[in-house]
C-alpha cells in the first residue's frame, strides 16, 4: 500500500523537483499549470485516494522546487525528460495524465512523445502554446470584451512599446531591474487573473501595480517560456496529435474562458478522435469557476474506469 510521501528528486542540472505521492491505486501524475504556479493542497482534491496512487510534483524552479525561479535549463524537453525520470523513480509503468492551462500543454507534450506511457488524459483548458493564442488572450479578447483593462495593461508600458506589447512586457518581467520588473510583473499577473474569471472582482489595473509582498513567480516563468514559443515547433502539438489516437480523454472547457478559448479545445479534438469535450457553462479559465473542479474529478473517474494497464 502507498503511504504519503515527500522528497526531493534531483534531475539534474542542479535542479531538484519535489514530489508529493499520496494514496494507492491507479497511478496518476498531475502537471500544475502557469507555468511556474506550483502545486497547491487543494489540488489533491481532484484525487481519491482509495482508488488512485496520485503523484503531483512542483516543475523545475516553481513551488517548492530547488533553486527557487531558476530559469537556467528550464524548457519545455526539460520538463518532459523530468516526468519521465518521475515515472520511472515510482516504478510506474502506464499511468493517467491530468494536467490544465499550462498543464495541458506539457501533458499533450509529453503524451506525444511517450504515447506507450499514458493510459489516459484528463485535460483542462487546453493551451497550444502557440503565439496567436498569446495574442488573443492578453490583446484581441480583452479589445472585445474588457477593453477598459487593455488599455490599463498597454498603459504600463511607455508609448514606443506599446504596437509590439507583449515582447516588451516579457523583456521588462525578465529585467533584472526591479524598477522595470516590479510593474510589469505585478500589471501582468493582475490582467491574467482578472481575464482568468467570469465575474471577476476586479477588472481594471491600479496606476502603480506595485505592491508589498511576495513578488507572483508565474508571470517570470511565462515571460521565458513565452518568449521562447514555449520550447515547441510551429503548431507542434496539433501537427503531432496523431500519436494520441490510442489513448483516450476528457478535456473540460469553460465556455466563457477568455485566456484558452473553446475554439482550441475544438481544434484538438477533430486531431484526436478519442478525446471528448465537455462545455461548462457559465464558467471562465480558473480550475475555481463552478463546475470546473466538480468535473475533472468526475472525469478523473471515468478515465480510470476506461484505461488499459
């Protein structure tokens, strides 16, 4: 029987990823979103432990994991290699794959290059990782739907950077100056979290973002991955998504999800036959909207049910 355990794996390049298993069962690995937002405990919701043998570990330089923002040899390959050396340190042989946001994008990632090693996928809000979702997510939607906060978020920058944004917010959050840094790091982390929601509670940016405390890591980690394509080829993950056709899934898709529209979750399933959208109405981005939470477990459930070990 599996017992609750945390370590530490080092996976080279002086990084060392935590890993949390808990439960026994099933086994299957979660990949938090972000990137770089990091496990959290209410994550271990979506599992039951009398059934399912769950492994959810913080990515390299996020959450927990050792050194702290690290973005040196952090790509989209690293993470992949890291699952795989995850899997074989727990003695798993086939496992399911749950990942949102982010997590979506690395589990269709790593699910296409090791096919023979998913039995499942449950995917939240997919991302493609492409640069025209990038642009509909933080330019186009906003322009249609909240144009007030747009214009609070191209307001940060000085007017010479604001016809070309979205590179120059990612050079200011990667700037080593906290006078550069701090603004665009905390107008990014605001904008993303109010487009994140239906009914946000706040959806304008105030005039100076800056603020005490903890300073977001999200935003950092985006910046690199973003401004790198996320480590992938052009269109990749849909050019690529021939190699799912034996393993089924369940992508949950909230209807009014302004940062991963249903349009993307639509383009993956007519590439993968097996997969099945399920719509939540009245519901935007966040794994928090209702609904959303309810029905990755449900879905977690049935996959289980349906995998072949």
């Amino acid at each position: 029987m599996t017992t609750d355990t945390e370590e530490w794996l080092d996976v080279g390049d002086d990084h060392r990823i935590r890993v949390e298993t808990f439960g026994d069962g099933v086994p299957i690995v979660f990949l938090h979103g972000g990137p770089g937002s990091g496990c959290r405990p209410e994550q271990r919701d979506l599992f039951d432990s009398s059934r399912h043998r769950a492994i959810l570990f913080d990515q390299r330089g996020a959450g927990r994991s050792r050194p702290a923002r690290s973005l040196v040899a952090n790509t989209t390959g690293d993470l992949i290699a890291d699952i795989e050396r995850i899997r074989l340190h727990s003695g798993v042989e086939r496992w399911v794959v749950v990942g949102g946001s982010w997590g979506s994008t690395l589990a269709l990632a790593y699910a296409e290059r090791h096919p023979e090693r998913v039995a499942g996928l449950v995917l939240r809000a997919v991302f493609l990782g492409t640069p025209a979702e990038l642009e509909w997510a933080f330019l186009e939607a906003p322009a249609r739907i909240r144009p007030d906060l747009l214009q609070d978020f191209l307001s940060i920058l000085p007017p010479e950077e604001r016809d070309d944004p979205l590179p120059n917010y990612w050079r200011r959050i990667l700037d080593p100056d906290p006078d550069i840094h701090l603004p665009a790091i905390w107008a990014w982390h605001d904008t993303e979290r109010a487009l994140s929601q239906f009914d946000p509670p706040q959806t304008r940016l105030k005039r100076n973002p800056t603020r005490d405390g903890r300073m977001p890591a999200t935003p950092i980690f985006e910046a690199h991955y973003f401004s790198h394509q996320c480590f992938l080829g052009p269109d990749q993950l849909l050019n690529e998504a021939g190699a799912l056709e034996d393993i089924p899934g369940v992508i949950i898709q909230g209807r009014y999800d302004l940062l991963c529209p249903p349009g993307t979750s639509a383009a993956l399933a007519e590439r993968w036959p097996r997969a099945e959208v399920r719509t939540i109405e009245r519901a935007g981005h966040a794994v928090s909207e209702p609904g959303i939470g309810e029905t990755m477990t449900s879905a977690i459930a049935e996959i289980v049910g349906r995998a072949r070990f």
